[in-house]
C-alpha cells in the first residue's frame, strides 16, 4: 500500500499525468473534484458556504464556481473562510481512501495545494509536475481563463521551488504528451516495487 501525493502549479499538466497513472492501474482520487462535491448543492458544505458569503456566489441556485474564485482570489479572508469550509470535508474523505486500500494498491492524490496545505506527512511519496511558465500561461489560455485568473491563480500557488523542495520525483512536463507518459510509466514501475516492500 503507496500513498502518493501528485501535486504542481496549474497549467504543468499534473491532471494528464494523474490520468496516465489511473490507466496503469492506479487508484486516483482528484482534490479538486473533492473540494468541488464539498460544496454540491444540498451538502453540508453548501450551507455553510450560503451561511457565510451569501447568495450573490449563486447561479440559477447552484455555485457560481468562476464568481467564488474571482472572489476568493481577490480577498486573503474569504479565502481563509472557504478553507476552513472545504478542507476538513476533503480531509476527511481523503482518509477514507487511505484506510479503505487493499495491501497491494497505489493511491496517487492530485493536490495541486500540497505545499501549501502543509500535507506532506501525509505520503510515502511525492511526485510535482512542473512546465516553464510561459507554457503554462499558454495551456491556461486555451483552456479559457482570462489573463488575469491566469496571473492571480499562479500568484496564489507555492513557487516552483517550493514544491520542488518537496518532491521525491520532479517531472519536467515541457514536451510532448508521450513523453510525459514515459516518465510517469517509469516512476510507476518503481512504485510498484516500493508498494511490494
């Protein structure tokens, strides 16, 4: 049993890879896809979320995901607050997985806020996936975030240092896409045989 944290900044192509691991076989939970069921219509965390910012960050009764981010990204205290709703919920199902593996499976959790959230400990192994910048700018713009949700999301990660200074393994996502699945493909073999013992 392996838990690995898979985390870089947006736009590195950590998803791509997350996705390369759950093909060889791995069982891949996403924070993000947590974060977002933690406040779903009807969820605890939902009510939370009206009680403290209100109906103005609804839609047609549903999360206004692009107006929260502007507005969390604008303001350092709702950021706090939307934390301190959302990570004990993702907390707690993260756990859940952990505790739920069978002796001879590899958990790969993308967290893109590894660093930040101080989460280390929590893995036998850390992978980052990195990209020079302008690449990354690149992808967030066709994937279609304005230039400036492009700017503050990357302001608000940890630096590439940071979670370099973290990682067991640092894969360089400035290639092709079949490159990138030849590193994950190897560092999979090498897990398989940590995960044996």
């Amino acid at each position: 049993m392996l838990v690995v944290g898979l985390t870089g900044g947006i736009g590195s192509g950590k998803s791509l890879a997350a996705q390369f691991f759950a093909e060889l076989g791995a069982l891949v939970i996403d924070a993000d896809q947590l974060a977002r069921d933690a406040i779903e219509r009807g969820s605890d965390g939902f009510d939370e979320l009206i009680a403290t910012f209100g109906d103005s960050i609804l839609s047609n009764g549903l999360v206004d995901r692009r107006a929260l981010g502007e507005l969390v990204f604008r303001d350092v205290d709702a950021k706090k607050k939307l934390e301190a709703i959302i990570h004990p919920i993702v907390r707690r199902e993260f756990e859940e997985a952990v505790q739920s593996l069978e002796q001879d499976q590899i958990l790969i959790y993308e967290i893109p806020l590894l660093f930040e959230t101080k989460a280390m400990e929590r893995f036998d192994y850390i992978v980052t996936v990195e990209a020079d910048m302008q690449l990354r700018k690149e992808r967030l713009l066709k994937k279609g975030l304005r230039n400036s949700e492009v700017e503050s999301r990357i302001a608000a990660q940890a630096s590439r240092e940071e979670r370099v200074s973290i990682a067991d393994q640092v894969f360089e996502n400035n290639g092709s896409e079949d490159e990138l699945l030849r590193s994950v493909e190897n560092l999979w073999e090498l897990l398989k045989m940590r995960s044996k013992g």
